[in-house]
C-alpha cells in the first residue's frame, strides 16, 4: 500500500507558490501576510495596506475558536460530544456550531443526500490520511444505515443536537473551512482592511478592488501534476472560490487511488469521471458544501444544481482532460494537454 497524504511543508509550499503566482500575474503589491496551521491544514490570510498584527490575532484566533468547536479531532470539541452522545441524548452546543449544522441539512436537502454531514462513519471507517486501508463490502453496508442527514434533530429554541442513532457522527469537513472563511472575511472589512486573499487550505476569498482596478486571479489546482500547479486561473472579483478533488487526500492500493470524497449512498469514494469541482459564488460555507456536493453527483446533475442558484458558477475538470464551465466562469487554462469540451 502506497499512503500518499498532505504534508505540512508541502502545503505551505503550495500555498507560497500560489499566492507568489497571484501576485505576479495580478502585479499587485503585498504589504503583510500571516500563515498558521490550524483546521488541519495551512491557513494563510494576506491583507493588503491596512494588515495589522491585530487584525491576525483576532481573524487566526477567530478560525481556532471554531476549529475547538468543530473538528470531530478534538475530544473535547461540541462536534465529538455530539457523535459519543448519539442515539443517547441531546447535547447543547454553541450557536455558531448550531448555525453550521443547520446549514449543512440544508444542503443535504438541497443535494438530496450528495452532501452528507453525518458522513463520518464512512470516514472513520476508511482513515483516509491516517490509516487507510480498503473496508470488507459486509463493513460498508452495516454502516450505511448510520449515513442519513434526517436523522439529526435540532431544538433552536434550546440550541440542542442529537444524532437519532447510536453509532452516528457528524463530519463537518466539508463546510467548516468555509464558514472559517466567510469569518475571517468578516473580521477583515469590520476593521476596515479593504482588500484581501484569504487561502483556509484551497478556500480561497478574494475581496475589495485591486489598486490598478483590474480583476483577482486564482490558480485552480492541476489535479495530475504536484501540488501547487496550476491548470489554470480564474478572473473574478469579491468572489470566494473552493476546489473539491481527488487529488486532496488519497491512498493507492493494488494500482488503484481511493480519495476521500464519499458517495454516501454506495459508501465508497466518488466515482463518476470527475478530477475536480470548483465553486464559484459570494459565500464560502455554501461553496464548501457545494463543491463536495456537486462532485458527488456528477457533471450532469450537478451542473443543473448549479445553474438554479443565483450568483453561482462552477468549474468541472475530467480525467478525459476535458473541461467545462457554467456561463458566468471567466477561465483560461494554461496547461495544452487539457481543453474545453462542447456541452
């Protein structure tokens, strides 16, 4: 078995590499920047001009305050007390997890189940990152009876959670990031930083005007090629843009690569010719849910969920090298060997 996970000095290159690649293709001037570790991955937040030390402090201090409350790694978190009280008890948890969760039904309706925050048996299940290995097809089906949105009940009067089933758990990976970014943003314009890159690990949030008025541009990731490649890169402006692939955590075995977005109806990683989904839209906790989401159900019944949301768009990479795009995507691909294919 070949284990091929994220390492941190490889994020950081990336992430270095990225937003060197930002700059000079945007001729834009970087005047301070922060990088921390933090919800398992590496977090960089550039504010341009007005960048204080203080303005870090509370963005980074924001994003661990809800990395405690969050990640399903800490024992300690209102997520893990959630998961060991399921099938038990209720269990009050802070408004801001409450908002999260509720969200995440959201998408799991409008998905109708592609999105699936109560995901994390499968999850634990595979260990995708840490011990990963391929489960018996008997160990798959017991679990799929515990992967079911509908059965998480929540009380706002109360601000309660409770996961209908023992042996349920909630994951949130796949929209906590961006609600840590749509946070940071947040904290950003309140102290009156008028232009920035916010990078939580791939959620990037471009936003303010750039001093020479021309558009942002983001590097997509090149699914193929090491981390830090860019296929391509979009222009855009106050946009949030965030890239679900199989290229983010995965394992070889036997000649084949497990990654880990799941289909939560099958139970096993996603699979439906796609590289890579990226989100395009105003908010990045919507974008977050709907990258995974959309990858889950494919291009054809993802795309048509896309086309209903206003003010959304989306990137589809295939591993035929294809590419697609909705109509408002402004992308330009520097990689020959891939091409935009016919609707």
């Amino acid at each position: 078995m070949k284990l091929c996970a994220k390492k941190i000095l490889a994020r950081c290159l990336c992430i270095f590499f990225i937003l060197n690649f930002l700059l000079l293709i945007s001729c834009d001037r970087i005047e301070s920047s922060h990088i921390e570790e933090a919800l398992g991955t590496v977090c960089l937040v550039s504010l341009f001009e007005q960048g204080k030390k203080s303005v870090y402090k509370n963005i980074f201090s924001r994003i661990q305050e809800i990395e405690k409350l969050m990640s399903v790694n800490i024992l300690s978190s209102d997520i893990s007390r959630i998961n060991a009280a399921a099938g038990k008890t209720p269990i009050n948890v802070h408004e801001d997890l409450f908002y999260v969760i509720e969200k995440a039904k959201y998408f799991a309706q409008l998905s109708e189940g592609a999105f699936d925050p109560t995901v994390g048996p499968l999850v634990s299940l595979w260990g995708i990152g840490k011990n990963s290995h391929i489960p018996s097809q008997e160990e798959i089906e017991n679990l799929l009876p515990l992967i079911n949105w509908r059965n998480i009940e929540l009380d706002a009067s109360a601000y309660t959670v409770f996961l209908k089933l023992e042996g349920m758990a909630l994951d949130l990976g796949a929209i906590a990031k961006g609600y840590a970014a749509d946070e940071a943003v947040r904290i950003a314009k309140q102290a009156g930083v008028t232009r920035g890159i916010i990078d939580l690990g791939g959620n990037v949030f471009v936003f303010g005007e750039k001093k020479d008025k021309t558009l942002w541009k983001v590097g997509i990731q090149n699914p193929n090629e090491r981390r830090g490649d860019a296929i391509g890169f979009l222009q855009t402006t106050e946009k949030t843009i965030v890239t679900s692939g199989i290229y983010e955590r995965y394992f070889e075995e036997n000649g084949k690569s497990y990654h880990h977005i799941f289909d939560p109806f099958q139970g096993y990683p996603a699979q439906n010719g796609l590289l890579s989904v990226t989100v395009i839209t105003d908010n990045s906790m919507n974008a977050d849910a709907l990258s995974t989401a959309v990858f889950v159900l494919g291009y054809k019944a993802g795309s048509a969920l896309i086309k209903t949301l206003p003010g959304t768009d989306a990137v589809f990479i295939f591993e035929d090298k294809s590419i697609k795009t909705t109509a408002g995507v402004n992308f330009t691909i520097m990689d020959d060997s891939f091409y935009f294919a016919e609707e």
